[in-house]
C-alpha cells in the first residue's frame, strides 16, 4: 500500500514538473484546406508525385500538432500547387 502511494506521489511530481504540449488549435486557417489536400492528393497522376505530396501532408499535420500555423500553411499551399 505504501508502494503504491509513493508511485502515484512520484507520478504526481512527475506530471505536474513536465512542461505543457502544445494545444491543437480547431480553429486555425490551416485545418481545412489541409483535410481537403488529404482528400485530393490520391488524384495525382504520377506515383512521384503523390509520395511527394503525401510527405507534405505528413509535414503539414505534424506543424499543425505543433502548434506551426505558418508553416502548416506554407506546407499546404506547396501541396494545392503540386495539384495544378
């Protein structure tokens, strides 16, 4: 029992001295045309071309988790301009 209340204090201190992570913003500019790049980028003619923009879209999602609007962006206009 008393092993038991030590982990949870330890675990406690542990969680509460981790600094916080960045917070998904739901309404940032880059969420929706990058849901609708993940939707079109299948419709690429060449298989280059689509490993290419699903590694952008790969980069994309992990900027906008990081809280990376800007590059989120930049990320998503380099896709809808491989679609063209």
């Amino acid at each position: 029992m008393t092993r038991a209340a030590l982990l949870l204090c330890t675990l406690a201190a542990v969680l509460a001295a981790t600094p916080a992570r960045a917070v998904e913003s739901w309404n940032s500019q880059c969420l929706a045309p990058l849901r609708q790049a993940k939707e079109d980028w299948t419709r690429l003619a060449t298989p280059q071309a689509r490993d290419a923009a699903a590694r952008e879209i790969r980069l994309a999602e992990q900027s906008y988790r990081r809280g990376k609007d800007a590059d989120c962006k930049a990320r998503v206009e380099r896709i809808q301009a491989m679609m063209r």
